[in-house]
C-alpha cells in the first residue's frame, strides 16, 4: 500500500512565498492557528505555526506528524504540507470550520434539541469509521473525546473529521499491549488506569 505521506509536501523555505496570511484563527500553548491561502489555486487552509524551541516532548510531536501524513481517510483530518524556517514549523492542514462536537452537544442541550437517533446514528458511523481504519493500520488514538472531533463546516449534517494523534500510538499483531497511563481523565478506559491495555480502549 501506499501511504499518503509520499505526497505530503515538505519545504524548507519561507511560508510567505506559496501562501497568503488571511487572519489568526487561534491560540494555544502549542503556537497559534492562522487561515491561509494558497497564492496558485486560491484554495483556503488552516496552518498550524510552531515555534520550534516550545516543543515540550518532540518525540511526541513527530509520532503525530508522521501518523497525519500516513493517514487517509475521509473522516480524519488531513495534513497537506509542512513548511519550516531557523525558528518556526508550519503544518497546512484541512480547515475545519463547524467547530468542536463538544461546542454543539452542549448548544443542543442548552437549547434542549438534542439529537435524533437517526442523526445521532450517522455521527456514530462516522467516528466509527475513522476509528477502525486507525486499528486496522495499527495506530490507537488514546485520547478519543467530543473535543477531538470536529466538523468541517457549519451545516448540520457536515462531515466529522478526527483530530489530535499527540498521545497516539503505534501497534503491531504480534504484541499489542500497551502500558502509559495517557488521555483525559473523564474519557478515559478503565483498563487504561491499570497500566496493561490494547487499542480496544479507544
């Protein structure tokens, strides 16, 4: 098979050069989100800028990294390109404009329209999807919640798309057991707290 990552683009050189800065679209302790476009085709990105030297646990990092440019699936975001300069490191990903699951279930109970189990089965299906296409390839996400989810846009009925493979892991078929207590506490697998787990805690 091959994997995605034979297409990412990785450039050392200026971000300016290939895209237009449009507005910050966020802040975090990681760097800050900003919308770009790309001056050929017009076409709309989000990019994540990193100041390389805050990196906390690079190890971390780049198992993240590597594992959004091999994966490829329709529900799970997509890395697009990897820009880098002396100081800081540009990752061009697929905007996701409908906000977090979290944000919407809460808005639906505030408003008490929560959702039908026809749609709430359609939601299911496609985290589902995502989920199983990450086992099938050995990868257990470890940190699966409403906040890692996303929508792409602002309709209803939008697209899921899964975020975040910071804590994820890599497994194989023959020993698939893992150890590290990691994830959200409130999300978190009982069987993870034991210190002995497989990927079905996700």
């Amino acid at each position: 098979m091959i994997s995605k990552s034979h297409f990412i683009t990785e450039n050392i050189s200026d971000i300016n050069k290939t895209f237009n800065i449009i507005k910050e679209l966020g802040r975090g302790s990681y760097g800050h989100v900003i919308r770009v476009q790309h001056k050929q085709t017009g076409h709309i990105y989000a990019c994540k800028k990193m100041n390389k030297k805050q990196i906390a646990n690079k190890q971390r990092f780049k198992t993240e990294i590597d594992l959004l440019k091999a994966t490829d699936h329709p529900n799970i975001v997509k890395l697009y390109g990897i820009f880098e300069d002396n100081i800081f490191l540009h990752l061009i990903m697929e905007e996701c404009t409908g906000g977090e699951f979290f944000d919407r279930l809460a808005t639906r109970a505030k408003d008490l329209n929560m959702y039908t189990e026809k749609d709430a089965g359609r939601i299911f299906k496609q985290i589902l999807g995502a989920v199983n296409y990450l086992h099938a390839h050995g990868v257990c996400h470890r940190d699966l919640k409403p906040e890692n989810i996303l929508f792409s846009t602002i309709e209803e009925d939008s697209q899921l798309k899964l975020i975040d493979f910071g804590l994820s892991k890599v497994f194989n078929g023959d020993d698939n057991t893992m150890k590290g207590t990691v994830g959200t506490t409130f999300y978190m697998a009982p069987e993870v707290l034991t210190g002995k787990y497989n990927e079905k805690c996700d």
